[in-house]
C-alpha cells in the first residue's frame, strides 16, 4: 500500500470531482486503505480594507443546502467503498483542509486546482496554492 490515508477537500467543482474520482480508484486498486472528503464551509466574514462584510442568513442557508448536497453526491460515489468518513469542517478552507490532514493522520491530499470561490481566490491566494505551502504531506493536484 502506498498511502494509508487520503484526503479529498471536495466542494462540487469539476477539479474536485476529478481529484475524488483518482482517490477512489487509488482505494479500490489498494493504493490506499482510508479515504475522508472534507467539504469546506467557510461563514467568515469578508473585510475588505476598514469593512467587514457578515453573510447574510440567507448565504448560510444556501451554504448548508449547498453542503447537504455535497455530502449526498459523494456518499453515492463511495457507497461501495469500507472505510470512508465525510466530514464538514468550518473556516478557512486550506486552513481546514492542512488541520484535518494533520489532526487525522492523512498522508495525502487529493484536492482540485480550482474550487467554486473564484472570486475569493483571487484576493487572498488559492486554496490549493495555500494548501501546498502549509501541508506536511503530499498534495496531489487535479484539474
């Protein structure tokens, strides 16, 4: 076996789903044993200069729809598989994503070049690019 423990920072995107879909075939060929998909919900406030933005409570309900239908679509795609754990986890999403990997003996993260927070991206820097900095473990990036 080469790794023991994957994660998939998944958030619906074309990328991420590529990123699950290698994961999935690395479990099932033996490559890996464990597989968690972390989806990403991140509710922080947006500042921009002096000015900071609180989402509305109409976002966050559209976040946790958003998220119910994540969690849905990759238990459908795992459903065969024996050791696959989904997890929400809030914040920042490469802070997030370099905690869990850390925090749950992951030897590997399988992520997407790009996420549906383009917009964010653009200000502050990837999450992927971030994810590379930070991480301690191989990061494996799909388009």
């Amino acid at each position: 076996m080469i790794f023991e423990h994957i994660l998939v920072p998944y958030d619906g995107s074309a990328p991420a789903e590529h990123a699950l879909d290698k994961a999935i075939r690395l479990v099932r060929i033996g490559a890996a044993s464990k597989l968690s998909v972390a989806h990403v919900v991140n509710l922080q406030p947006v500042v921009i200069s002096d000015i900071t933005f609180v989402q509305p409570d109409v976002y966050k309900e559209q976040v946790k729809e958003h998220g119910d239908a994540v969690i849905d679509k990759v238990k459908e795609k795992t459903g065969d598989l024996h050791d696959v754990q989904v997890v929400i986890l809030a914040g920042s999403p490469a802070e997030a994503i370099v905690d869990y990997a850390n925090g749950n003996g992951c030897d590997l993260i399988a992520m997407g070049s790009r996420g549906l927070s383009s917009l964010r991206e653009f200000m502050v820097g990837s999450v992927s690019h971030n994810v590379i900095l930070h991480a301690s473990v191989p990061v494996m990036i799909m388009k």
